[in-house]
C-alpha cells in the first residue's frame, strides 16, 4: 500500500484502495536479460504506476499506468533485455 523499488524474479500483487502506488523499476544495466517482474493489479482505484530506471524504458514508454477501468485483477510480466528496456509479455 505504498510506494516501493520492486527487485528481479519476484511477484507483486497490489492493491491501490488507499492511495496511488509508484513501483520503481530496478536499473537495468544490473540485471541480466529474461529476468522478470510480475505486477498484479489486485484491488483499488488509484493508480498503480510503473516507473522504469531513468533512461530505461518499458516497450519504449517513460512509464506504465495501470487502472481499475481495465480488467480485475490484471497483471503484467515485464523481462529484462539487460541493458535498457523492460518488455511487455
């Protein structure tokens, strides 16, 4: 329920009920390509924002904005080309 820096090969499941949620995105330079992130979008209203590494990118997007008006409980797995962007599978 608050804002937090997510770390590789874990699974988040949040919820957004009391207030917007940032999660940073580790640099990807100190990570290897095809580790992963999973961020589920588990209850709430506020936004669920995710914020890679400045310079980093997810598919090219300063960030990524998760919302209640898409399908409950949706989630995203986010791999690591290792050196720059985060891709959307």
């Amino acid at each position: 329920t608050a804002n937090f820096t997510a770390a590789v090969n874990y699974h988040y499941s949040i919820d957004t009920t009391s207030g917007a949620i940032n999660v940073s995105l580790p640099q990807l330079s100190t990570t290897t390509a095809g580790e992963s992130i999973v961020v589920k979008f588990r209850n709430g209203t506020n936004f669920l924002t995710l914020v890679p590494y400045s310079g980093n990118t997810i598919e090219g997007l300063a960030n990524l904005i998760m919302t209640d008006s898409q399908s409950p409980g949706q989630s995203i797995t986010l791999v690591t080309d290792g050196i720059s962007a985060w891709e959307i599978i």
